[in-house]
C-alpha cells in the first residue's frame, strides 16, 4: 500500500476538505504537504460543522495521525486556535504532528503582506493577508525559521535577529514604517515552543516508517493547481505548489511512494481574488449559483468569483498532475439550472486553444468557445448509485470526463461526509 494525494485541481476551494474527511475513514496517516492558512478547509460529519486552516482534516477519525508536513508554512497562533477550536468542540488533537522543517509565519509577514497588496493598489494579487507569500519568499531566500528552532531557545534568538533585521530594512526602507522589537516576537516564539514543542518532529521519518508498514497514508493539498506558482495565473497565484509534485516534496517521500493522485475540481469553476478567469459569469447564474451553494471564502469571507467549468484549464491541471482519478463535487449546486455551459476550449487572435497560454494578458484575451447541456431540474442529493441519477446529470459528469481525460472515481453531491455516490473505485 502506497499514499495517495488529494489535489485541488482548479482555484481552490473544490471540496478538499470534505474528500479529506471521508477518505480518512481508511487512513493511518493524514499529512498536509503545502500552503499555509491560507487554506479554509470545511467539513461536515456526524461530530459537526468545522473550518480548518491548518490541522489536517483527517483530524475526526481517531485512529488517524494527522501530520502538517515539511511543506506548509505555520502560522502557530492560527495552528494554536484551531487547536483550542477543536479541543473545545470535544475533538482529540493528540494525534497532531508538525514537521520540525516547517517554515515559520510571524506577524511581520502579515504585515508585509497587508502592505504590499497596499502599495500593488490595483494590480493587487488578492492574496487572503496571511503573510503566506512573505513567509515562502524568506523560505527561498534562506532566512526564515522552522518549527525546529522553537526548540533551540538560545539559537532562536539569533535567528529571530537575523531575518528580522531584514525585516525591519524593508518595513522602514520600503513601506516607511517603524521596525518592529525582536524581544516580543522571541517572547511569542518561547509560548509557541511551550505549548507545540511535543509534537514537533522530524515528521519525514515517520511517514516513511508508515509506508513501510504498509500503512494508509492520505496526502492533503491545499489550494488549487491553477494557483500553482508555474502552472497557475501567474503573477495571479498563491506562493507555493499545490499540485502532485509537492505531495512528496511537502511530505518528504519519494515520487514512486504515491500510488493514487485523486483530482477533486467542482462541477463548476469558483476564484477568489485578481487574475484573469475566462468562464467568469458576471450575470445571475452567477449570483444563483453563489448564493445556492453559498460561494464566500472560508478565509476571509470574500464572495467566490463564479464561472462554468473550464475544460482547457482542467486538462492543464490533468497534464501536470497526471490524476489517477478525479472526484467531481457539487453536483446538487447545479440542480435548478435549465441548461449548463462548459468552455470546451478558447478562441485567441484567431487561433483556437486546447490549452490556456501561460501569459495571464494573453489568457485575459481568450474567448470562451462554449457548449450547451440541458440541465436536469431535479434534486440529486439523495441519489447514492449513478444509475439512478436524472439522465441528464449522467450526461454532463460523462461530458466532463471526456474533457478532463481522467476516469471520475466519485461524485459529491452534498456538503457532509456521507453525501456521495462512488462510481468506482479510487483507491
Ligand atoms: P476546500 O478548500 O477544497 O476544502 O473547500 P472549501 O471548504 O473551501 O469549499 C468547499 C465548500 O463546498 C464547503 O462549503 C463545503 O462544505 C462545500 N461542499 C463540498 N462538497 C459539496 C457538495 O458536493 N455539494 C455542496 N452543496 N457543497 C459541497
Ligand atoms: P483552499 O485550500 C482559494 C488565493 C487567494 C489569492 C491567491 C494568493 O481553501 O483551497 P495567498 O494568500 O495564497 O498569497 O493568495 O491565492 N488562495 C486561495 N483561493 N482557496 C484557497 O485555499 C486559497 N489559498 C489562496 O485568494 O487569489
Ligand atoms: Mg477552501
């Protein structure tokens, strides 16, 4: 037995959470590998109603051992909240591991964050604030801190002074702003360390143990792969890599250790913040479908830009991340709708694309090339078998599989963890 990777196949927000929280029935392990908080994972199950960020949502099977992997960057009074959020909804937490390799946020990155989406004004990214993209730029840049130098008291601080003396250069030299005191940020380290310092790990040897034991190993993303640093909008994209390359980098494992790469996209496509998105409906199905499936961020409450499903897009996300299968999710948000379009590829300068150019100008150019299905006006989500599903519905989820190129292994028709209907098997 292998892990398998659940992948945001579109901008996010396509149901991970939900897909997380069922597959983790049968897991062992749960490891998210990338991202921050940025993430708003939602899940709906028998214990109630929850919003994570960071705490893998394999967190309700107590079975499971939920790991925030190497790859992720912690934000730890955001982890700390979800912690105590949980603990008092009566969840166990005492399965929860954090890579010693996962990068820091510190209140510094929000504030970078807040201030450069400020100054970018109204070629602004959208970014959720989190200081998510500050975090992973000092990543890169080889000065940020890791989970791991909570435990080195005495080398903390000489790191803390380090990155931020770099810090506070760009606060005053580049925002104008005053530079903030390294001894309050090194007292928060020294909370941080007192209440996370038993769980953090060199979580990479523990997963790999696992493998070996033929263990169940679920690999959670976050984001989507459109919001991919080099197969996304770029510059309209999230700071890291949220596609099936990460699910091993971010985990610390090797490639051939994955067996199944699950896609989850929505039947539909949604965005939250700038960048170009072709399908957008700036018309009342997109306020219907908005306000049915209540499309508003679980971050930050923004409404989700809505559009129809975006085939050349999800080729270039099965391209890329190669789906062994694909979980299609939200079937019912469509159920009201006389007919339902799908961008069956782009007209631009005369040319007509299979595939989205990589320049987010030239993509902001491209003409939908649109195809018409006729809805099917009945209520789906008390359907548990496909046979039995409005012929209708039947035919737009095999239309998609045609434009995906990948086999649908399962349709989710509802928010909680038991409305779905297999189609076949995907693991
Ligand atoms: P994630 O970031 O990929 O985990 O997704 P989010 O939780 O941000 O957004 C997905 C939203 O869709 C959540 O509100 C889920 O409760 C909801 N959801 C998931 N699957 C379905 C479904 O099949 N039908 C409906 N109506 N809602 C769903
Ligand atoms: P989940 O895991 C949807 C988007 C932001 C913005 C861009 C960059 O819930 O699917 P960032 O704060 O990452 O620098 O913002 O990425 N974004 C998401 N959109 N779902 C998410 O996560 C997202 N995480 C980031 O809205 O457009
Ligand atoms: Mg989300």
């Amino acid at each position: 037995m292998g892990a398998t990777a659940v992948i945001g196949a579109q901008w996010g927000d396509e149901g991970k959470g939900k897909v997380i929280d069922l597959l983790a029935e049968q897991a062992d392990y749960v490891v998210r590998f990338s991202g921050g908080n940025n993430a708003g994972h939602t899940v709906i199950n028998h214990l109630g109603e929850f919003r994570l960020h960071l705490v893998p949502a394999g967190i309700f099977n107590s079975q499971t051992t939920c790991i925030i992997g190497n790859g992720v960057a912690i934000d730890p009074e955001v982890l700390l909240g979800e912690i105590d959020q949980l603990e008092a909804a009566n969840i166990d937490t005492s399965r929860l591991l954090i890579s010693d390799r996962a990068h820091i946020v510190f209140p510094y990155h929000k504030l970078l964050d807040e201030l450069e989406e400020g100054r970018l004004d109204a070629n602004a990214i959208g970014t959720t604030r989190r200081g998510i993209g500050p975090a992973f730029t000092d990543k890169t840049a080889r000065r940020g801190l890791r989970m791991g130098d909570l435990l080195d008291r005495e080398g903390l601080r000489a790191k803390l002074e380090i990155a931020m003396e770099y810090a506070n250069l760009v606060l005053q030299g580049v925002y104008g702003q005053p530079a903030i005191a390294v001894e309050g940020v090194y007292e928060q380290c020294r909370h941080w360390a007192e209440r996370l310092s038993g769980i953090i790990q060199q979580t990479e040897l523990i997963i790999n143990r696992a493998l070996l034991e033929q263990k169940e190993v679920l690999l959670e993303g976050a984001q989507g792969t459109l919001l991919d640093l080099d197969f996304g909008t770029y510059p309209y994209v999230t700071s890291s890599h949220p596609g099936a390359s990460s699910a091993y980098q971010g985990a610390g494992i090797g490639p051939i250790r994955i067996d199944h790469i699950v896609g989850v996209f929505k039947v539909y496509c949604t965005r939250v913040g700038g960048g170009p998105f072709p399908t957008e409906l700036n018309d009342e199905h997109g306020e219907h479908i908005r306000e049915v499936a209540h499309e508003y961020g679980v971050t930050t409450g923004r409404p989700r830009r809505i559009g129809w499903f975006d085939a050349p897009m999800a080729r270039l996300s099965n391209l890329v991340n190669g789906y062994s299968s694909v979980i299609l999710t939200r079937l019912d948000v469509l159920d009201q709708l006389e007919t339902i379009r799908i961008c069956t590829g782009y007209r631009l300068g005369g040319q007509t694309l299979d595939f989205p150019p990589s320049s987010a100008a030239d993509l902001a150019e491209c003409v939908p090339i649109y195809e018409e299905l006729p809805g099917w006006l009945e209520p789906t989500s008390d359907f548990r078998h496909v046979q039995d599903l409005p012929k209708n519905a039947r035919a737009y989820i095999d239309r998609l599989e045609e434009h995906i190129q990948a086999q649908v292994s399962m349709l989710s028709i509802g928010p909680r963890r038991d409305e779905n209907i297999i189609v076949r098997p995907a693991l």
